[in-house]
C-alpha cells in the first residue's frame, strides 16, 4: 500500500509486486486499518492533532522545496557529469528518472519520494536509534521552524524532540558536532592527496548535521562533495548549516551505507567520520564503498579505538570496551542509563581482520591527531 498526496487526502495504490511492499507490511481490504506509511514525509500523512489547514501548508512548503532544491541539485536537464549521472537505485542499481516530489527506477519501477528538496533512497536496514515514523514526525517538527531559527536554535530543537536529557549529553554531542571541521582536517587532508587529488565526486558518509561537509566543501572548491545519511532529522540540520555557508548546491540524500545509491566507480572519495561503528552491517558497508570508488579512490574511516583508555565517547563511560560484547550494554545503562545496543567498537586486530576480509585486501591504521582542546580536556 503506497499513500498518494491527493487534494488534501490520502488515497492508496495496491501494487501486485509483493516485492515493493514496505518491509513487514502486507494488503489487507480492511479500511480502517489501512495507515499510511509516510513516505512522502509532510505529503499525505494526517497526524492526530493536526488540521487540514495546517496539512495544506505543510504540502505547499514541501512543494516549494522540492521545485527549488531539486532543479538546482538533481540538475535533470543538465548534461552528463552532473549529480544526476551519480544517483542509482539502491534495490538494482538500475537508472532513476527524476521528478520535483519523487524518482523512480526505470528497471525495477521502485519510486522513491522526495522530501523537502531530500530524495528518500534507503532500502536497508533502518536507523537503529529511531523508526523511520518518529524519524519523519522529528523532521517534520524542525521544518516548522526551519525558516525562523538558524542552525543552532533547529539543533536545540532536536535535542529536545529527541530525548537527550541532561546538560552533560547535550553538550557531548554539541562539541563533538562543533569540533568535527578541526578533527576531520587531518582526514581531510589525507583523502585529499596523492592520486585521489583531483576533480571529481567526493562522498561525506554518515554526514549527520553537515559540519564536515560544510567545512569540506568551502575549504575544496574544486571538489564536488556529496552528504549521504539515514536520519532524516539530521540531514534537515545540514540542509540548514550549507545554506547558512552558502552551499545550497551540495546533494544530499537519505540512504544506508548497506545500499549506496551510487553508481559503481562514480567516487573519488569516502570519508566515515565516526560512523561506521554505528552501521547495522560493517562488512556490507565496507564492501559498498569499494563498489562506488573509482580506481585509485581512498575510503577513509574514523572511529573510537575499543580499547582506549579513556571514556566511551559516544556515552561517557570510562572501561566499556574492555568488557565482554555481550556485558557492554548492560554496564553503560547501568553507568548512566544511555543505550548501547547499535554501537560496536573494534581494536586494532579486529579491524584489519575486517578489511582482509574485504574486497579492499588490507587496511592502514593511523592513529588519530588529536586536538589541542581535547587533550586540555583530558
């Protein structure tokens, strides 16, 4: 069942293709259990609480955007080279055609919505903190004020909708968020040298709210970055921080890094910054980034040691990967009642066991400079 906007409705389309059914769903002649599944985010999704009037704004503003984001981003009539010549299905990698409010596949007739000038290409495992309904009621929330706050005042807003409670969580994540563009400098700069130095796609994988990206794409103009992430609240934040930069033309899309919506060889190339601990599957993550990068491309990753001496930096706890796996969890919600669950560290073995694995043969671990104020901190 896919919700349709129509005049202030939803109305609904079965399609025979079990295959294109959301994961878990299935037909039923029931009317009245018939929800829609959001994936136009504003368009089409009545919420309890809010009125036809306010629907039909929030469908004008989602159309507004669509039109101008997208004529300047998807650039469907631009020549090849553009961004277009970049995006593919993510379910069979086949060719998208693009509209204003959607794409659609042109092998396996996949549509994927477009929201807020962001096209929606996931078709993976969903986001391990949030379901994709409270991940849109999230963002649906920030673009009430989208236009009347600045980033700082949507990246409140977010903590706030997204329960991080204390003064001491909050301002984790916000120095962890401001301190990105100096931490990822030296990253930046290594992806930025030798044969890889060069005109071409440049992918920010897990770009969250954009501080990297931004930074990357005003300090290398001759490179064309791209923002991919699977949270939709957040890449309504770096939708924000870009334009407050100027960089209106930067793509982003929401999409997991188990299914790259990238053409094969289409990157130059990848920087993970402290994400891939957070994938649901490392190894296809790692295997996607070789697909999507062009010969000579880098992938570069950064991530927590397990085994550091000091605290666990996604939750504050001191001694947490030394710990048996399976005891993590429980110790961190018994430290500080943060959740654990999605994250998994690796030490230095365990990575290079991955990557031998993988189709990149071998990896080579660097360990991190780490900033003045940091270690002032310590």
């Amino acid at each position: 069942l896919r919700p349709l906007a129509h005049s202030g409705s939803v109305r609904y389309s079965e399609e025979s293709d079990a295959g294109r059914l959301p994961s878990g769903s299935s037909k039923t002649t029931n009317a009245s259990s018939r929800r829609p599944t959001h994936p136009h985010g504003a368009i089409g999704h009545p919420r309890i609480g809010i009125g036809r009037e306010r629907e039909e704004v929030r469908r004008a503003r989602a159309a507004r955007w669509n039109h101008h984001v997208m004529s300047r981003l998807l650039a469907i009539d631009s020549p090849p080279g553009g961004t277009r010549a970049v995006w593919v299905c993510p379910a069979c990698r086949g060719e998208l055609d693009w509209d204003f409010d959607h794409s659609r596949c042109q092998r396996c007739q996949r549509a994927f919505p477009v929201w807020n000038g962001i096209p929606d290409l996931r078709h993976g495992p969903e986001d391990p903190y949030l379901s994709s309904d409270e991940d849109r009621r999230i963002a649906d929330e920030l673009m009430e004020h989208y236009a009347n706050e600045d980033f700082g005042g949507l990246l409140r807003r977010l903590f706030e909708l997204s329960g991080v409670d204390g003064e001491r969580a909050r301002q984790r994540q916000l120095d962890h968020i401001l301190s990105a563009p100096a931490r990822g400098e030296p990253t930046l700069n290594r992806l930025s040298a030798g044969e890889t130095a060069t005109n071409g796609w440049y992918l920010d994988l897990g770009c969250g709210s954009g501080s990297l990206l931004a930074h990357a794409a005003r300090s290398r103009p001759s490179q064309r970055w791209i923002g991919i992430d699977v949270a939709w609240r957040w890449l309504i934040l770096a939708r924000k921080q870009l334009q407050e930069h100027g960089l209106d033309q930067v793509p982003l899309a929401c999409a997991q890094g188990e299914r790259l919506p990238l053409r094969d060889g289409s990157i130059a190339g990848i920087l993970g910054g402290d994400v891939i601990e957070h994938v649901a599957d490392a190894p296809s993550t790692i295997q996607e980034c070789h697909r999507v990068l062009r010969a000579g491309g880098r992938l570069l990753l950064t991530t927590p040691n397990r085994f550091s001496l000091t605290p666990e930096p996604h939750v504050g706890v001191w001694g947490v990967g030394w710990m048996p796996r399976r005891w993590m969890s429980a110790y961190v919600r018994w430290c500080n009642g943060a959740d654990f669950r999605a994250i998994t560290t690796r030490g230095e073995r365990e990575w290079r066991r991955l990557f031998r694995a993988s189709p990149f043969g071998a990896a080579v671990i660097v360990p991190p400079e780490i900033p003045a104020e940091q270690l002032a901190r310590f």
